[in-house]
C-alpha cells in the first residue's frame, strides 16, 4: 500500500489472566504472524491473520506457547524473534546449568518451529534449549533476541561476572534451512 498515507489500527489484542501479566511487553511480527510475551505468566501468545495476506483481517490466537521446563521467574518471553517458520524466545531469569553449576538468572533462549511450515494458522514446537557456553548467574542471556534466516543473536546484558558489560552470543543452524536441526554457538 501507500506508506504516506498513514496507518489503520485493526485489532486491538487483549492478555487474559490476572492483573499484573505484561501482556504485550515484547512483541515479534513477520508477516501474518504476532507473537506476544506475557512474560510474568512464562508465556508467549502467537497470533495469526484469519485471512492471510489480507492485512485488513483481524488476528487469532493460534497456540500459548511455554517452554518445556519453564518455572516461575524465568521471564520467558523477555526477547524474542522470529524469521520464517523459526521462532527464538528468549528466558532471561532462567537458572541455566553452565557446565556443572547451577547459574541464577544466567537465562536461556529457546528455538521453536512451526509445525507445517508456511502455514501462519500453524502450531509451533520447542526444538532445542540455548544456552551461553560460558554464562554467568544474573548474566541474563535472552534478554533480546535477533534472529535472521539460519542465524540468531542473543544479548546476555549482564553478563561478565557482575560488571554489568553484557554480551552478545551468536547461534547458527547446523543444517541450514532445517527446522529440527540443532544450532552451534560460533
């Protein structure tokens, strides 16, 4: 359309649950597809366009998506992104093991994939856990994520043992283009 001449709200998107959920604190799009963290509840919300490709159609609730082993606390949905039929949803108050230790709040990121590909009414499935391979507790890993075809950033914005530098760890796809597959820190 034409960009100049302004925007239209559609929908107006509404959390269900109790007060003080964070309904909207961070958001994903890609094409016909929403996600949107509700992080105090562990959770993030995808939303589909019930006509596809029509950008006047209104959205759905397509699937609630929690990761396998999330607990209280763990902001899962504090980053988030997705590209294609990939999403990445970062846990930054997760309690990641970093080699044989336990790691307060060293955070995760999760990778799901859409269950049929190009399909945006599609249910989505958890892939793999990331994790830094050298994180610290409070460092906060998934706090933002950014993910771009076969390769993600995760930003880990406390990390560097309490100093507060933050970093920023990057993940790629061992096959490319293959929605099961595992992904390396490089």
């Amino acid at each position: 359309g034409d960009l100049a001449s302004g925007w239209t709200e559609i929908q107006r998107l509404l959390g269900t649950g109790s007060a003080n959920q964070y309904f909207g604190d961070r958001t994903a799009v890609q094409g016909d597809t929403i996600a949107i963290s509700q992080n105090r509840q562990n959770a993030v919300r995808v939303y589909s366009r019930t006509t596809p490709g029509d950008l006047t159609s209104t959205f759905q609730q397509v699937v609630y998506l929690q990761a396998t082993d999330s607990v209280s606390g763990d902001s899962f949905g504090a980053g988030m992104s997705i590209s294609g039929d990939t999403m990445v949803v970062g846990a930054s108050g997760h309690d990641s093991v970093i080699g044989s230790t336990q790691q307060s709040d060293s955070g995760a990121a999760y990778v799901f994939r859409r269950n049929t590909p190009g399909d945006p009414t599609s249910t989505w499935t958890e892939v793999v856990k990331l994790t830094a391979s050298d994180g610290v507790a409070s460092g906060r890993f998934g706090k933002l994520v950014s993910l771009d075809g076969d390769t993600v950033a995760i930003a880990a914005t406390k990390d560097d043992s309490g100093s507060l530098a933050g970093a920023v760890y990057v993940f790629t796809r061992n096959s490319p283009g293959e929605l099961t597959s595992n992904w390396t820190q490089v």
